[in-house]
C-alpha cells in the first residue's frame, strides 16, 4: 500500500483503523484501491457497487459486457436504418 499511495502505511495504522477497540478511527477509504491492490482482491469494490445497484465486470467479463453493448448499440443502429429507409420508401 505504501508504494501505491506513495507515502508510508505501517502495520500500527492499519491495526488502529480495524481494531473493535479503537472507535474514532476509521480506515480512509481514499485507501482503498491501494488495499485492494495489496492483497490482491476486488470483493470491496464489487461490495461498494452492489450496494449502489452496480455490477463490477473485470478482465475479460468486463470485456464481453463491453462488446454485448456494442452489439446491442448496433441491432439498435440497424432497426433505426430500416425505419429511415421505410420512411423514405427505399
């Protein structure tokens, strides 16, 4: 974490952001693409959005959601070309 927000994060810090024991403090979430990096997870991220009604796609799910848009923006693309065209009597 230190290296990615480019200041030094100890071990004391993070114990006193999750103690049960230690109630003012909190864990900065500004941190939390660094933590998640860290130990090498998404499931805070993925938490975050459903709890917004969100998805997170990554790596190549991410990729297919993108190309079914694509997909989908195309057939919406054809059906508009055909009413024009219906429209103008080709």
């Amino acid at each position: 974490m230190s290296e990615l927000v480019g200041h030094e994060i100890t071990k004391h810090q993070l114990d006193s952001w999750t103690a049960e024991s230690r109630d003012g403090w909190r864990f900065p979430v500004v941190y939390l693409p660094a933590f998640e990096a860290a130990i090498e997870s998404h499931e805070l991220t993925a938490f975050i959005a459903s709890l917004r009604g969100a998805k997170l796609y990554i790596g190549k799910e991410a990729l297919m959601a993108q190309l079914g848009k694509l997909e989908a923006a195309k057939d919406q693309l054809r059906r508009q070309e055909v009413a024009l065209k219906r429209l103008l009597g080709d």
